[in-house]
C-alpha cells in the first residue's frame, strides 16, 4: 500500500509541477452513509448510525484545451462507522475503521459573476483501509479481508473568490462504493456509500 500511495503521490506532484497555476486546496468534510447496505443474511445497517468526517488535500490542474476544466487529484484521511443491527441475532453494533480516500476527479467550473463559480464533478475514488476494524458491542477488533475499496464519486459545489488567488469552495458529493467490507474468511460484509458535504478553501499558484 505504500508504495502504491508513494508512486499516486509523486506522479501528481510532478503533474502539478509541469501546469501553471495550478491550485492546491483543503476540504473538511462530514459524511451520511446513505446506501450503505449489507449483505449479511437477516441483518441490515443502521441509517442512524451511519457517518464518517475527515479532511483532505487536492490540487486543481487546468486542462488547457477546456476553459474552466480540471484534474482534481486528493489524498484525505477519514474515520467512519456503520450501524448493524438483527432482531434475529439480537444485534445492535457499530462497526468502525479508518481509511485514506484518494479520489481523482475531472471538474467543471461554470462562472455566474467575477467572484462566484458553480461547478459539477466526478470520477473514481480508491480509498486503503488502515488498521482493524472494531466492534464495539463486543469490544473485538478484527483484520478486513481486503484493505482496498473502489467507489465513485459524482457532485455539486460552489467556490467564492476572497482575492485573486484564495477562494472558499464547499460541495456535495454522492460516494457510490463497489466494494463489501468483511473479515477474513468471510462470504458476507458491508457496502459503504455515503452523501459527502464538505467546507474548506484553496489557492492558486
């Protein structure tokens, strides 16, 4: 995982190297697991207990034959939970774990006045799940039987320009996972997907 986190690392920061102004941000962000389901036979997630936050970096490239149109590659830490519950098994358990989401998106700003930009996005999204994920009814900690995940992303948001170079931006994004959680060894898990809504800034170079 490291060295696949050091080799998407690297080839965006010699991508960025080689474009003009190029903007580097920071986004903190909230997330409803809403979608999230589970293929657990008699048991279902909780919508109540389905949530995640964290932070990223990204950076905005220009795509020069488009006006307005750019790579937006992140990399962001976030911590999320899923609500499990069976009346058959008598279960009601939240499921947790921490995770770093590299998405890399295609945006489209769409100019209303000199200050304001609406603007869509979306594109693949492969999060790494790092360390165990814990049980907390029954204070168990367990390793995932596959640390990667693989999701899409698709959103709306806004930026206001504060000066020429710094902006406020703030989005919605649908995460639309592909992936089942479960532990080792096991046929069943969980499908995370969630409704993204996240504040931050960014500033052009």
């Amino acid at each position: 995982m490291k060295k696949i986190l050091s080799v998407i690392c690297l080839s965006v920061a010699f991508a960025a190297v080689a474009f003009s102004e190029v903007t580097f941000g920071f986004r903190g962000f909230g997330d409803f697991g809403a979608g999230t389901s589970s293929s657990i036979q008699d048991t279902s997630t909780d919508a109540k207990k389905n949530w995640g936050y964290g932070g990223a970096v990204f950076s905005k490239i220009p795509i020069s034959v488009v006006e307005n149109l750019y790579v937006q590659p992140e990399i962001g830490f976030m911590h999320n939970s899923i609500g499990l519950k069976s009346s058959k098994y008598n279960l009601d358990s939240t499921l947790s774990y921490n995770s770093i989401v590299m998405p890399v998106l295609i945006n489209y700003g769409i100019p209303l006045n000199q200050s304001l930009f609406l603007f869509v996005e979306g594109g693949p999204q492969v999060s790494f799940i790092t360390g165990d994920l814990k049980n907390d009814k029954s204070k168990s900690t367990s390793d995932p039987d596959s640390r990667i995940l693989f999701s899409a992303i698709a959103g709306i948001g806004a930026s206001y320009a504060l000066s020429p170079a710094m902006a406020l931006v703030t989005d919605l994004r649908y995460d639309m996972g592909f992936s089942t959680i479960k532990t080792e060894n096991a046929s069943e898990g969980v499908i995370p997907r969630g409704l993204n809504f996240s504040a931050g800034f960014h500033v052009k170079f």
